[in-house]
C-alpha cells in the first residue's frame, strides 16, 4: 500500500483593514506531471505567485521540484488577497522539499513579498502581522526593509531566500527598528493671529472642530498643521493605535513612534472612500490616517454635504465601521477638524454645512497685538483643561442662572447651541485655572461659536 506524504504547514498572514489575517499553508507534492497548483479562495495577486515563486527558488540557487505541489490555504472562506504571502508559500515548498530545515518553522509567521531574484520584500501591515504573530505565541519574519514597532515585540529578518539555507530558521537576525525624530515646529512661527491660536487651542481642549476662515492660505495652512502641537502628549495607547494605522496603510510609522501626533491635508475632491475607508480590499482613509491628530479640510466650503456628513459620523462616533460580505471591520477615527477657508462670510453655505463638524471659528490676522504665545504654553492650558473635565465627568457642569441667562440672550437660538456655548465657556474657564463660568467667558465663547 502506498505511504502517503503528510503536508508541510507554514503560518502566514495578509492585511484585511486593520488587522492582519493568519492563514494556514499547507503543501503537498505527488509524482505526476510537474506543475504547482494554489487553492483556498486566492484572488489574481495570489495566484500569479506561482510564477514569482518559481522564479525566486531558481534565483536563490534552489531548484523547483519536478513534482505536482499542492498549495492549500486555509481558512477555505476567507479570500486573500495581496503579494504577503509569497515568501510563507515558498518557505513551505522548500520546506517539503527538504532544501531548508523544517525545524523552529512551528514557532514563526512569514509575512512578505518575493522579487524574481529571490528578495523579500516589505509589506504593509507589518506592525500587524506583529501583534497577531505574538498573539499566536510565534515570531514573525519579515523584510528588514519593513518597519516594525519595538513596541509590539521583536520580529525576525530575512533578505533573501537564501538566508534559509543554516541548520535552523530560528538562527536568522532580528529587524532593527528604525530610529525616530519629533518634527520641529512651534505655533511661535506663525506670525500674529493670536485669535486663531487661540481658537485652536481651544478646539483641542473641547474637541470641537474649529473653522479658520481670512487672512492668506499659506497662514491658514501654517496654523492647521501646528494645531497639533497645542494638543497633550501622546499616551502610549495613541502611539500604538496610530502606528498600527500608518502600518496598514503603507505610511511610516516613525512619527508616531516620536510621539508626533498625525496631520492629514485633504481637499473637496477627495472621494468617499478616500475620506472615510473602504475599497476592495478594505483600507483606512484619511480620517483614519488622522487618528489622534488633525484633519485639515482645505477649502472647506467646497466639500459636498455628504462628504461633511460621513466626516461628522466618523469623528463624532471615534470610529468608521465598514461593512463588506466577508465581514465588517472597524477603523479608527478620532480627530480635531480643522477647516479653513477665505472668507466664512463669502460662502453662505459654510454656516449650514460645516455645522455638523465645526462648531468654533476665528479670523486669522497677523495685526493680533496679543503677546505671542508658543506651543509648549498653550498646550500646558489645554492639558489643564482636560484635567478638570475628566476630575469633574466629561459633561457634568453646573452654572449660574445669570450665566445661562446671557448665554441665552447671545445665542438666541436652540438649546443645543446653548449648551455648546455654556461647555465652550466651561472649557475656557478650566484653560485658566477658574473654579467657576465668568461672564468673561461667556463672551469669549459667544465669539468663538456664534455664525
């Protein structure tokens, strides 16, 4: 009777939104007519492979076994998609093959592409593929090209197939994590515009999205893209959330590695799943890309309503849920939204349009005459702000009648708007260290909020 071959297994994984997805590889090879066959729901990606694989063994000084491989990916349900799981598929047929060791192979997850000379290359999603690796107990193998987050553990490198060939694949070195460097800049660059300033270092204590309309667009730029320098430093939740973003999303996770929280420019053109997320396969967008930072809405004015609608959603609910047949991922989404424009007064839709996410404007005007303030300073009131709400309970506030009295004759409007400018003067009094809602603040929040 004949002896049948048991498969050889290698763990690898492929990016589906934000997480990394383990697939099963199994490999098995029978005397027939020579060929290599991939099964499992694998998309075009995957099954062209077959030929960079052939290419890559060949390459590394391998041979290709004249024998019919079976290439069995399991989950059965789940399709893969992507180039990530070249380097696991040829690591199991060397394997079966016996040209490299199967030993310590039970205790790794291969994660990477392969050029036609045998290179790995990086993916996206590695700081992913870490998190699910060292959930499963195993070390992952990557590209030394990849960036990874010594945070999330270590991770293995291999440049080529070739460095397969020692006695054991738990031999290989560890990829070093690339070094990381704040970004210098200071809201004391700006020239002026101590109201803007202002303006946003409210917005960051408050979470409210803030509009900031006049003076030159390159002004306008320069205050958005500082607003998250007046923002608390990153917690180590943040930095690990924002990491694991720009991973899957291709972008270099150095800056949130530093602690630099993100800042994101987008105009009207943008599509919806550019914004929000989405495509096949599923991707974060930009307001996934500005998690824990800024959402800069270049020309705001000019978005369409739905655009602003799926904004509000996003930012409001902290998160965006995709839905798809083969399940539904969740994207993260909290961020300040900053929107900027020429002239809040020149484009009447601004004032409905926006409402849903800007609820605080300012003028930029370099003829302030207010003593310039930095970063580090209007950061240490937003922190004290933040401080105060969280010891009092996040919207747990009282006032006194004469205070809601004259946010009423100020607002003149519904009681929501009401209330937004009675939380607004709430957080304007913390920022300064006041027990109590003054008529000061009050007048400082009617200007900030009012249309």
């Amino acid at each position: 009777m004949e002896q049948r071959e048991m498969p050889t297994r290698v763990l690898g994984a492929f990016i589906s939104g934000m997480e990394a997805v383990p697939v099963s590889v199994e490999v098995v090879m029978r005397d027939g007519l020579p060929g290599l066959s991939i099964a499992g729901m694998a998309d075009a990606a995957v099954l062209e492979a077959r030929r960079r694989i052939r290419c890559a063994i060949q390459s590394c000084g391998f041979s290709m076994p004249r024998k019919r491989i079976t290439v069995v990916l399991h989950p059965g349900d789940v399709r893969k998609v992507g180039t990530a799981l070249d380097l696991a598929i040829a690591v199991g047929i060397l394997a079966a093959s016996g040209q490299i060791p199967v030993k310590g192979a039970d205790d790794l997850m291969f994660f990477g592409g392969l050029d036609l000379d045998g290179e790995v290359l990086p993916e996206r999603g590695a700081v992913a593929v870490q998190l699910l690796a060292h959930r499963f107990g195993r070390m992952p193998v990557v590209s030394p090209s990849s960036e990874i987050s010594p945070r999330s553990g270590a991770a293995l490198a291999v440049s080529t197939l070739s460095d397969l060939r020692s006695d054991s694949l738990c031999r290989l070195s560890k990829v070093c994590p690339r070094s990381a460097s704040g970004r210098e800049v200071d809201m004391l660059d700006v020239p002026g515009a101590s109201s803007a300033k202002r303006a946003l270092a409210v917005a960051a204590a408050s979470g409210r999205g803030v509009m900031l309309f006049g003076g030159t667009e390159e002004m306008r730029e320069m205050l958005a893209e500082r607003a998250s320098t007046v923002m608390p430093d990153m917690s180590a939740k943040e930095v690990d959330e924002c990491a694991l973003v720009a991973s899957v999303c291709g972008e270099s996770i150095a800056p949130a590695l530093a602690g630099v929280r993100p800042y994101r420019k987008v105009g009207p053109d943008v599509s919806a799943a550019s914004l929000v997320g989405g495509g096949r396969p599923v991707r974060p967008g930009e307001v996934s890309l500005s998690h824990g930072g800024v959402l800069h809405l270049l020309d705001a004015c000019e978005f369409r309503p739905l655009s602003v609608q799926m904004v509000a959603a996003a930012v409001r609910g902290g998160s965006v849920e995709v839905v798809r047949v083969e399940g539904k991922h969740t994207l993260p989404s909290s961020a300040l939204v900053v929107a900027t424009g020429p002239d809040v007064d020149g484009c009447p839709r601004v004032c409905g349009a926006l409402r849903p996410i800007v609820d605080l404007r300012a003028e930029v005007s370099t003829s302030d005459a207010c003593a310039a303030m930095s970063s580090a300073e209007l950061r240490d009131s937003v922190e004290r702000a933040r401080a105060a709400a969280e010891a009092r309970g996040h919207g747990r506030f009282a006032v006194s009648s004469e205070i809601e009295r004259a946010a009423d004759l100020a607002v003149r409007g519904t009681s929501v708007e009401r209330d937004i400018v009675l939380e607004i003067a709430r957080t304007v009094a913390d920022m300064e260290g006041c027990e109590m809602v003054h008529m000061r603040h009050v007048e400082e929040a009617t200007r900030l909020c009012v249309w």
